[in-house]
C-alpha cells in the first residue's frame, strides 16, 4: 500500500522556469500572462530585488527580480529572459506582480506521486517559500509558494503604491 506524504505542494498544473541551472515552478492558477522583458521603470528606496514597475496596458505593475531575491548572481538579459505576471494575495489584498526569470520551459501536470515535501536545511534555512519539490524524469523541479515568495513587508509597499 502506497503512503501519501501530506505536502503543502497539491498535484496539478505548474508553470516551469529556469533560473540558471535551477528549475522551478508555479502553480498555473497563479499565473496571469507571460510578457518579454520591457523597459522597467526604477522606484527609489526599493529593495534591490525591486527593479520597478512597468506599464502593462495602463496597469502600474511592479518587477521583482527572482535571481536577486534569491541572492543568486544576477546575469546579462538574453533574448529569453521574461517577465511571469503573477497574481499573489497579501491579506484580503491581491497584486499583480511581475517576476524576471531567464526562461520559461514548460506546464506540467504533476502527480501526487512525483511530489516530495521540501527537504528540512536547517534551522537557519527558510523552506517556508517552498511549497514541495516535483521529481520528473531524472530531474528535480523547485515548487515555489510565490504568495511567500513575494509577501515581504517590503514589496507589499511597493504593491500599494503600484495601485
């Protein structure tokens, strides 16, 4: 008999994205377009993985570099670095927000079976951005919270500003 290990990652469709060598992925539902990397306006005494904000059909979005806030070495846009407009929730309150990555790769269906809790790093480690990790094929893909990801005190700032 199989055992199911409760994660907080359910299975279903999820955006996947390169950062680098890392993959990771998002829930689809969270997911509102995905637009090419476009001039982003810079906003004084933002965190520095803040970029700014862009225009998007006269909505005022703000731009989160993910390598950035993962402190991940920040490198050269290609010509597949885009922008994932994703709609998180803060409270009662939803924002659109814009988040770089390098490339978008694919939507997967994943399965129960291919999910796996995050792994616990230690106590000066948070996994709480981490929803789960997905096993497909021989690779393993990152399934990030992005409410988490983005919820800082920080951005929810920049959030109301943008609205």
């Amino acid at each position: 008999m199989d055992t199911v290990v409760e994660t907080r990652a359910k299975p279903g469709k999820y955006l996947t994205f390169a950062l680098g060598p890392e993959e990771f992925g998002l829930e689809i539902l969270k997911v509102r377009e995905i637009i090419g990397y476009m001039a982003i306006t810079a906003v004084p005494q933002t965190p520095d993985y803040v970029r700014g904000v862009i225009n998007l059909r006269g909505q005022v979005i703000p731009v989160v570099d993910l390598r950035a806030k993962f402190t991940m070495q920040v490198e050269e846009r290609t010509s597949q670095t885009c922008i994932i407009v994703v709609q998180t929730r803060r409270g009662d309150q939803q924002c659109n927000t814009g988040i770089v990555v390098d490339r978008v790769r694919d939507v997967l269906d994943i399965t129960a079976d291919q999910i796996e809790d995050a792994p616990q790093l230690g106590t000066s480690v948070g996994t709480d951005v981490l929803l789960g990790m997905a096993k497909i094929a021989n690779s393993v893909k990152i399934l990030l919270d992005i409410d988490q990801v983005l919820g800082s005190a920080d951005l929810a700032g920049v959030c109301k500003a943008a609205a």
